[in-house]
C-alpha cells in the first residue's frame, strides 16, 4: 500500500508524539536558541497547513506549508519517524507541499534547517528536489547552525 498524506489539526495523542519526538531531535542537534522548529500552538496558525503521512493505519511523518506572503511559502516541521527512514515518506510528503505551493500560486518556496551529521539526508531530499542554498530571508538570523534554501516554482 501507498504512502498516502493527508491534512492534520494536529488533535491526536500519536500526531503530538510525533511533533514532540521532533522537537526533541531538533533540540538535541542544534546549540539552545538557535532552534526554529513549530510547536503544536505554531503548527495551527492559520497561515500554516499541516500534513501527515501514513502506511496503512502507521503514522510515519510529517510536513507543513507556512505562507509567507501571496507568492512565498516556507517548509516546516518535516519529520520521518525512525522506523520509515528511507522509505520515501519525506518525498510524498515534500510532494505534496510542492503540488500545494504550486496550486496556491507560489513562485518561490523556501526553508531554514539546520546543520550537522543529523541535517544532512535532508539537505540531500531538498537538493534532490531542486533547492539550491541561498541567503537568510523573513526573521532569520544566519549562523554557522543553520542552512537555508529556496526553489523557484
């Protein structure tokens, strides 16, 4: 069966599990105060919509859609679970913001993460997917422990 994503209000004990299991490995890989990662609170704002990433009836990740402005959106809180690493759940899920960001009229998606061992399959998802590194942008400080990227739709 397929990885299928759906829209998530962020409700149920396994999707806060899930969003607590990232926030911990985001603290635990970069240096206090330099971590950008959304709480729950934040993942519900209205300006963010928030998927979940299933096979079969097991949670395996997560994404969301920050908007930016009317033609810019961010990528936050992409997550897989330990025990679906590299099966393809960040790329379905990264699929689906792509198709989403492209359906709202974006031109540009970008995305703040972090560096180290930890960070490096995700630069690699991005890369992969047409993101090339460029300069901070929104509220953003650059550091030596973060990585931003952008891809023009």
């Amino acid at each position: 069966m397929p990885i299928r994503t759906r829209v998530d209000d962020l409700s149920t004990r396994e999707v806060q599990e899930l969003i607590a299991e990232h926030l911990t490995g985001m603290h635990g890989n970069t240096p206090a105060g330099q971590v950008h990662a959304l709480a729950i609170d934040g993942l519900q704002a209205p300006e963010i919509t928030f998927w979940t990433a299933w096979l079969d009836d097991q949670l395996c990740g997560c994404g969301a859609l920050k908007e930016l402005n009317a033609t810019s959106g961010e990528i936050k809180s992409m997550r897989t679970r330990a025990a679906f690493l590299r099966r393809g759940v960040a790329q379905v899920i990264l699929d689906e913001i792509l198709r989403t960001a492209q359906s709202r009229g974006y031109t540009q998606l970008l995305l703040e993460t972090g560096t180290g061992p930890a960070f490096e399959a995700a630069h690699a998802l991005y890369a992969r997917n047409g993101f090339s590194r460029c300069d901070a942008f929104g509220e953003y400080a650059a550091t030596e422990f973060n990585v931003f990227m952008a891809k023009e739709l």
